[in-house]
C-alpha cells in the first residue's frame, strides 16, 4: 500500500483469546531502509521464524512501542476494550507519535491520530505483520515465564487457549490468578466450587 506519510505506525495485538494472561499489544514505525521482504502474518510463520524476524525488527533503528493489559483489567473493563487500552499504551510506547495509525481488525481507537482499521491487515501491510510479530513473541516469552510455575496447565505449549489439556488442568487443580474469569470457560468452572 502506498502511502504519503511519514510516521505511519501499524498496530496489532496477541492474545485475545487466551483463557489467562495479558492481552499484548504493538505499534510498530519502520525506517525507510527497512527490508520488509520476509515480513508477513505471525499466525503463518513457524515458531523459530517468528524469533529471526523479532530479532531483526527490535535490533533495527524502527520505532516500536509494547502495550501491555492484564488479565484482572481484562476482567473489569472487557477483552474489547482491554485490547483498545493495550493499543494505546503501544502508541504511547512509540519514540514518534505517528501521523496515522493503520490498525489490524475493524475497530478504531479513541485518539486524534489519524486512523484506519484494516480487515485482515496483518496479511496486508507490512508494518501491522511487524506488530503481530512482535506482540505474538513478546506475550509468549511473558507466558513462558509465568508457565513456569505453572508448568500443569502447560501453557507454555497451548499460549493460554481452552485446549483440553488447559481445560482439564483447570478442572483438577484450580484457577489461578493469572486466569480470566470472565471468560465463559473459566466462569463456567468457578461456578462448580
């Protein structure tokens, strides 16, 4: 996509469907001698080649920003808007502020940059791929400390979703602080205490 703007910052997030956690988000300004050529979706990239291209966007000179929402405030204000606010803080992480923001999804944000939401945009442009990457590693190394002492609910492997291994552990050995209990899988097995 051709653009006319110098700071033009694409954003994304990971980790809105989890079960537990944050939900981490990124906002992501390229110089103009960045190679984007291996920049795509973090979801169609392996695990390790997620790793090289986080590695070679932060050890750049780009602008990045991390926002990061907890799981208690998720609980209070909604997984929408927890995701809004991780966007926020991302910009507000940037070194520049932005001319316009291109954000992944259909929601815009509550700020006077200028914005536009893009449908799939983590598939479409370039620098909204580099958020997902960087949101997609940062919120797994997060998980993969706290997965330490939390190795039964092998979070560390299912990223916090309701996979049946999740979900068991839950059953068997409780919640813990780091769950979403609002999330209806949680919720519905708090209900049976």
């Amino acid at each position: 996509m051709e653009n006319y703007y110098n700071l033009v910052a694409g954003i994304d997030e990971a980790g809105r469907g989890p079960l537990f956690g944050p939900v981490v988000a990124c906002a992501v300004i390229f110089n103009k001698d960045f190679d984007i050529s291996d920049i795509t979706d973090s979801k169609k990239i392996s695990k390790n080649k997620r790793e090289k291209i986080y590695q070679k966007i932060i050890s750049q000179d780009i602008d990045y920003g991390i926002g990061i929402v907890s799981n208690e405030t998720i609980d209070t204000i909604n997984i929408l808007n927890a995701t809004k606010k991780a966007m926020l803080l991302s910009i507000n992480n940037l070194k520049n502020t932005p001319q316009k923001l291109l954000i992944d999804g259909n929601q815009l944000l509550d700020t006077k940059i200028e914005q536009e939401a893009i449908v799939k945009g983590d598939q479409k442009i370039a620098e909204i791929s580099a958020a997902s990457i960087v949101a997609k590693v940062s919120r797994d190394r997060l998980i993969a400390k706290m997965s330490k002492n939390y190795f039964s609910y092998y979070w560390d492997k299912n990223a916090g979703y309701g996979t049946k291994d999740h979900l068991s552990a839950m059953k068997k050995f409780g919640i813990t602080k780091h769950h979403r209990k609002k999330f209806l899988p949680v919720h519905n097995i708090l209900s049976l205490k």
